[in-house]
C-alpha cells in the first residue's frame, strides 16, 4: 500500500478550510438545520468513486487525521461533522441494482431508502424495510440497527444486510459477509458512527412487497392515557407481526391540544387479511370513547410516506433528547397489572413503537 496520496488524484472534490465552499461540504447535506458550531473538520472529501473512499482513509492515515463518514446526513446530532477529522460524504455514490436470481439488491450508503430505494424495488414487486422517513440515507440508518418499517414482525433492517463492501482502517477494500471478515460484517450491524471501516457498498435481502396496506388509527383524550396504554401494553403480542404498532401524543392541526393516537398499519396481500390482522385493535374497550376512529382503511406506501414527510420536514432545527427514568413521579392506581408504573405525565410522552413479537 502507498504511503502517499497526492490530494489531486480525486475524481470527488477535496475541500479544506479557507476554500469557498468548505461550509457547503461540511453543512449542505445535513437534515438538521440546528448545525454544530463548535466542530470543524481537517478536510471534507466528497466521494466521486469508491477508489475516492480508499485513497481519502490513506490520506486520513497518512496525516494523522481521523475519519468520520456522512451517507445520507439524516444524523440530527450531525455525528459526520468532527472536529479535526477527514469527512467524507458518500452522497456522490449511487449505485443500486437488483438480482432477479437470489432477490438481493446492491446499494450505496447514500441511497435514500423511502425515495429512492423501495421506488425501485417496487418495479420488481419487492421492498425492504427501510427508514420512515423517506430521505434517510441507508448507511448510517442500517449502521445503527435500522428500526424501519414493521420492525415488530421483520426485524431489525440490518438482520436483512447479507454483505457489506468496506474499507478498513489500514485503508484497503474487501468484502465482508459471514464467513470472509466476519468481524466487519457483525460489528457493521449496529455499530453506528463509531464503526470502524467505511461501508460503500450493502447488499440487502428484499422481500415480497405486500399487496395491500390498511391502517387503523384511534385519537383518544389524554384522560384515558393509563388505560388505553395499559390495555395496549397487555394485548399488542397478540396483535399479527404483519401489523406495525405506534403510540404517541400528538397535537393535531386543528390546534385544540395533544390527543393520544393508537395506530396500526397492516402489510398483508389482501383486505380480508388486513381486517383480520388489525381486528384486535378494534376491541379496545375505550373505542367508544375515541374522538377519531378510522378502521382498516385501505392505504398505499406512498400515503404513508406523505404523512412521514409532513411529521420530518426539512429545512427545520430539530431537538432530541432522551431520559432514564429511575424514579416513580405518580402512584400506581388501584387495579394496575403488576409492574405497571406511572413514571411521567401523559403528555410528556411523544412516541413509543411496540415491538414486541407476536403470540
């Protein structure tokens, strides 16, 4: 391997601080517009070819510089933007291809899963379950575990990764699967921004698009939050694992103050199974009570990610937080099943995915 990498023989573009579009490198494909400030890379390569990637790990050797990697730039904290470190951004390499033969697809990192990746699978009736929102670049999405669509009864999305193509930390190409350098290929498969190597290329197990979407979808006050949250915790492994279960507050355009909603979108071949899938989320008891009810209505993928382009909005600053929460803040009530605790207020709570498996 060469120790020298002259920084013209890129057929990306190789930016430093001081040129005119060094902040477009760093930023421009960032979905977060909530930019670090206190954060500024050595240089920021922006990929032409996979060979772009090699030779930037051997430059990034080379001058002592670490590595951090940006596929689609979807990371609200920004995790590619690293202080003193070679980025390199992916979103140049477009590969994508499908084999009839074995139903595996051949992906570049910066493939956007919901636009661009399952449009093409649909063309040959197959689909991966990628990230909701449609923008989000499959790299970093499957290098994190990739919590996509129906979850609940698929997996995880990177269980679905067969091989991954990379570049290791001494700056060489090779392909990693379960038998050749398996310890790339595990560690690939929830390692996130701390994964050592720079994947260029996933090759992805599809699966049969299903035929027909319904969803169901109950708004209720958030007065009945325990209840209707204890009803849901004790029966959704009941539920089929061809059903995608969500809970979470939220305020409606209307304007009028957060409601919980219980949903379920069904991934089943006909309406038949569809009704049947979703039925025991119609038996709720407080379905009586619910300001909204829509029941197995027929929907598309499309419809679907519609309504997640509206709920991640780009151009807008976003903040994430999490918390662990060691304390009770309200007595249980009198009747709860056991291990059943109020441990926030209704409203604080915005999202919970069930995924638990089915009976």
């Amino acid at each position: 391997m060469s120790t020298s990498v002259h920084i013209d023989r890129f057929s990306g573009t190789l930016r430093f601080p001081g040129d005119a579009d060094f902040e477009e490198g760093c930023f421009g494909r960032v979905f977060n517009a909530r930019r670090p400030s206190d954060r500024t890379p050595a240089a920021v390569l922006t990929a032409g070819s996979e060979q772009d990637v090699v030779d930037g790990v051997r430059l990034a050797l080379e001058r002592g510089w670490q590595v951090a990697v940006r596929s689609g730039g979807h990371s609200w904290a920004a995790w590619s933007v690293r202080a003193d470190a070679l980025l390199i951004d992916l979103g140049g390499l477009r590969e994508l291809a499908y084999d009839p033969r074995t139903g595996i697809v051949t992906a570049s990192p910066g493939i956007k899963g919901g636009d661009e990746l399952n449009p093409y699978l649909g063309e040959f009736g197959r689909f991966f379950n990628g990230g909701h929102c449609p923008s989000v670049g499959i790299g970093g999405f499957l290098l994190q575990g990739g919590q996509g669509w129906n979850a609940r009864g698929w997996g995880w999305a990177a269980e679905n990764v067969v091989a991954i193509d990379v570049v290791t930390a001494e700056g060489e190409l090779v392909r990693a699967d379960e038998t050749h350098h398996s310890d790339l290929f595990w560690a690939a498969r929830g390692a996130g921004p701390g994964f050592f190597g720079v994947v260029t290329r996933f090759h992805l197990r599809t699966r049969p698009l299903p035929k027909h979407l319904a969803h169901t979808v109950h708004a209720y006050p958030l007065d009945l939050f325990d209840e209707v949250m204890t009803w849901l915790h004790g029966m959704h492994h009941t539920v089929s694992d061809l059903v995608e279960i969500v809970a979470l507050t939220q305020t409606p355009p209307t304007g009028d103050g957060p409601v919980l909603l219980v949903t379920g979108v069904s991934m089943t071949d006909t309406a038949e199974q569809a009704a049947e899938a979703l039925a025991p989320l119609h038996a709720n008891p407080y379905a009586d009570r619910a300001l909204l009810r829509i029941e197995a209505r027929p929907t598309t993928l499309a419809e679907q990610l519609r309504g997640q382009r509206l709920a991640n909005p780009e151009g807008h600053r976003y903040l994430v937080d999490n918390a662990w929460l060691t304390r009770v803040r309200r007595r249980g009530r009198a009747g709860d099943p056991e291990g059943v605790h109020r441990a926030a207020d209704p409203a604080d709570l915005h999202h919970l995915v069930l995924d638990g498996p089915a009976a």
